[in-house]
C-alpha cells in the first residue's frame, strides 16, 4: 500500500522521526507527497517566524535536525516520491467541492 503525506509528516519523515506506519511505508518505498506541501514546508523551514504550526514544531529541535530537514528539502530523498500535479489536482477537486 501507497501513502501520501503532508508537510507535517513530510517534516517528520525529513527530520529522521517518522511515524511507525510512514517507516513501514518508507522501507516499501510508497511514500509520496504533494508540490504544494513540499513548497509549504520549504517556506516555513526557509522562512518561518517559529511561531506557525509547520516551523514552530523545527524551532522546537536541536540544530543538526534543522540542518538535516534543510538538506533534504534542497535534495528530496529518493524515499519520498512527488506526484505530479496532474495527477494530484484532477483527484482533488472533487473532495474539496465535496466538502472532504
């Protein structure tokens, strides 16, 4: 099975401390994200005030995680897969008229 994640788990699986479903799913290499949540983590690790939810939770760990997660950003591991946007938007908008 595939999952795609968000910034918040992008952000953990970056940092080193994924959930124990996101390692299961690392290790059999289904683990995807979003160019919108990519993005969205860029911004608040590059420039968050630490004070939102996605760069609150960087401003809360040591150094070296952030230089870590900095890293990664700048070169995605091969672990994390990006789906395309035409894949991602066609999927989508139906959940959001929906209400989902």
């Amino acid at each position: 099975m595939a999952v795609v994640i968000d910034d918040r788990l992008l952000l953990d699986v970056l940092a080193g401390r994924p959930s124990a479903q996101v390692a299961e799913e690392l290790a059999q290499g289904g683990v995807f994200t979003t160019s919108a949540w990519y993005y969205r983590l860029g911004r608040a690790v590059f420039g968050g005030s630490g004070a939102g939810a996605l760069s609150g939770r960087l401003a809360a760990v040591d150094p070296p995680v952030v230089d870590r997660v900095r890293a990664a950003l700048a070169d995605l591991p091969a672990s994390v897969a990006l789906l395309h946007p035409r894949v991602v938007v066609p999927s989508c908008s139906p959940c959001v008229s929906a209400g989902i």
